[in-house]
C-alpha cells in the first residue's frame, strides 16, 4: 500500500471513530463531575488531616469531664448542679462549706436587688442641711460607713455621705496655721457647718427593684459606688442595698467588730405564745413555730411576719390590738408596737380548742372603735 493509501485508510479510521464518540454515551464512572456553579465555594473543603486531631481533642475533653463528674454532652452549670446534689465519702469531693458557696452562686441569677435591700422604714440617712454636729451624732448611732443624703424627702436623695470624708474634712479645718503645738485644733471646726456646705456629697445609684443582684455588683464594681438606693416606678426610694448586702447572698451574714450580736427575730415564750420582730422573714417564722403556722398561698405576697399582719388587716393596726384572720384559723396576733409608718414588734398566739386569749379580740379588717362598739 502506498503512501496515500495509508492516509486514506488512516483518515476513514479517525472518522469512524469520531462518529462513535458522537453516537454513543460517555461511560459513567459512578460520579459526576461538579460544574463550577454547583460548588459552595463559602465552604472550604474538609481536611481530614486536621479533622483527626479535633476529634481526639473533644474526646480527651469529654473524659475529663466524666473525671470530674461532668456530664460529656451537658451544660456545665447542670453538671455542677448535679455533682453538687450527690452525696459521697469521697475526700476530694465539695466540702459542706463548698457546697453552699457554689449553690448560692449557680441561684445568684434567680436573685432580684428587692430579694435583699434594706426597706425603706429601715434606712438611716439625712438631711443635706443637717449640723456637722448632728450629723457625727447620727454616724455614732447608726454605726454605718455611709448614708444616704436627701432633700427634704427621702424621695428626692441626692448621693451619699462617707464617715472617711467628714473625718477627712474636720482634720483639714482643724489644722493650725503655724504648725506649732498639736497638730489639729478641733476648736476650729465649725460645728454648725450644714453638710451641703461642706461640699462632700458623693453620686449614689439608682436602680430598679427588678435588677439582678449580679448586674448590681458588676455595676458597683465598675463605678467604685457600694450602695445603691432602690427606686421603685413611681420615683419613689423603695430601699437601699450596699455591696455587702449582695456579697451576703453568696458568703452568708459579714460581721465586723463593730457589728453588735442581734437578739433572735422570734422568741418562744411558752407553748403556744411567741414574741416576734415584725421584720421577721416567714420561713424563719414558720421554722420556728412548726408546720401549722404554713401560710401556703397566703405568704406569696408578702416577705415577713408585719407584712403578713398588714395584708391581713389592710392597715397599719394600734398597738394593742388582737388580730385573728378566717384565712389562718389557728393563730392570733397580739400588736406589742406599732407606728403609724409601720408594724414592729408582734406576739403570736397559737388558737387550741380548750384555750382562750383573755384579751379583746379585734378580726381582720375591723378598726379598734368598731371592735368596741360591737
């Protein structure tokens, strides 16, 4: 075959070949190829070199906290909730002292900046026209660092007042000029100087009664400001709370050598008479007098023992007076003293079948007047 033979031939071969590829299928070799617009290209592709490591890293994480008790898929706060519910000899387990920080701390959340304030019939604080004088007087019996300074009213407070900056500016009044003989000389001090004029007023907090506790302290912390006046929606100072009343939520009562050790809330006098602080909180009465005195739905509304009586009565009652309620059919309450602002000390009398109160009794709802007309 000559040379233009073998080109013919060769030419009518790739011919027949191409009209093969145009007839046929493309064999498929069990995946498609993907088209450029098919492909996310927002998502790297995954390198399974690097994916190994992670895996062995999470897996190393979730057996240290099977160590320590930890669930390996649960939250962190319910682990701990849990290691701190289950009871064990272990040495290296919470102490019972341990077990009551870190509970008070996973409930800090729940806890509002009304759950703990000073009420407002409790707070010490004055007036920003009040002496020098008085107002060193009124430092000494209240026995706090700082009070709340208002004008007029307590309803319109205008910052706080440090016992550190009076002393600070009696010892700047009180310094001789020539530096000769004592050191200070108090008979220089104006005693009569109103503390608006002396210029030492500090800014206070104002925050509603619904704040967190934790927001309060990281406020309180971020400010350098320890007390905080609580004013409800009207404008109207409802309490006060200083840092250590929010530290106490978590560490429990700080007392100082300045503190003086408090007579008990509720005291038993016989067996079915008690003598109470009004302020007394419910549970800690309930504690003390037993499970009859379970208020139920009644103490949802209310915080302690005077607020309970009040509820009951829809007023502040006299001293005197001898209080039963239908809602709680098993006690009396006897009002030892009283103010018109107030209920403050209670004497409770638990009702039995054969014992009487001899005392004039005076029912929920009804004054003195009424109780002795009828």
């Amino acid at each position: 075959m000559d040379s233009e033979d073998r080109i013919d031939a060769q030419g009518a071969d790739e011919g027949v070949t191409d009209e093969a590829g145009m007839n046929d299928e493309p064999q498929s070799t069990g995946a498609a190829e993907p088209r450029p617009e098919d492909t996310d290209q927002s998502v790297p592709p995954r390198n399974e070199e690097t994916a190994e490591p992670e895996r062995a890293q999470e897996g190393w994480l979730d057996r240290l906290r099977t160590a320590v008790g930890f669930k390996a898929n649960g939250s962190l706060r319910d682990s701990l909730a849990s290691a701190l519910a289950e009871e064990t000899d272990d040495p290296e387990a919470f102490t019972p002292e341990e077990r009551h920080l870190l509970r008070n701390i996973l409930h800090l959340r729940e806890i509002r900046v009304d759950d703990v304030m000073v009420p407002r019939a409790d707070i010490e604080s004055v007036d920003e026209n009040i002496g020098l004088g008085d107002l060193l007087g009124t430092f000494r019996k209240a026995g706090h660092s700082r009070m709340p300074v208002y004008r007029e009213t307590l309803d319109d407070p205008i910052g706080i007042v440090h016992i550190k900056d009076v002393m600070a500016f009696i010892s700047e009044h009180a310094i001789t000029m020539n530096g000769e003989g004592p050191g200070l000389d108090l008979r220089k001090v104006d005693l009569d100087m109103t503390l608006s004029d002396m210029d030492i007023v500090r800014p206070a907090l104002f925050v509603p009664p619904s704040m967190p506790v934790a927001d309060l302290m990281a406020k309180m912390q971020a400010t350098r400001i320890q007390m905080a006046l609580i004013i409800d929606e009207y404008g109207g100072t409802d309490g006060l709370a200083s840092l250590e009343d929010l530290v106490e939520t978590v560490v429990g009562d700080i007392e100082d050598e300045h503190d003086e050790t408090d007579d008990p809330m509720i005291v038993k006098i016989s067996e079915d008479v008690w003598v109470a602080d009004a302020r007394v909180a419910l549970d800690d009465a309930e504690e003390a007098i037993g499970e009859d005195f379970a208020l139920g739905d009644l103490g949802e509304d209310v915080d302690t023992l005077g607020g309970l009586v009040f509820s009951l009565t829809g007023r502040i009652p006299v001293r005197g007076e001898l209080i039963s309620s239908v809602e709680l059919p098993g006690f009396e309450f006897e009002v030892l003293d009283a103010d018109p602002r107030r209920i403050r000390r209670l004497r409770l009398y638990r009702r039995r079948a054969s014992a009487r109160v001899p005392r004039r009794r005076i029912e929920a709802g009804q004054t003195a007047a009424e109780s002795a007309i009828s």
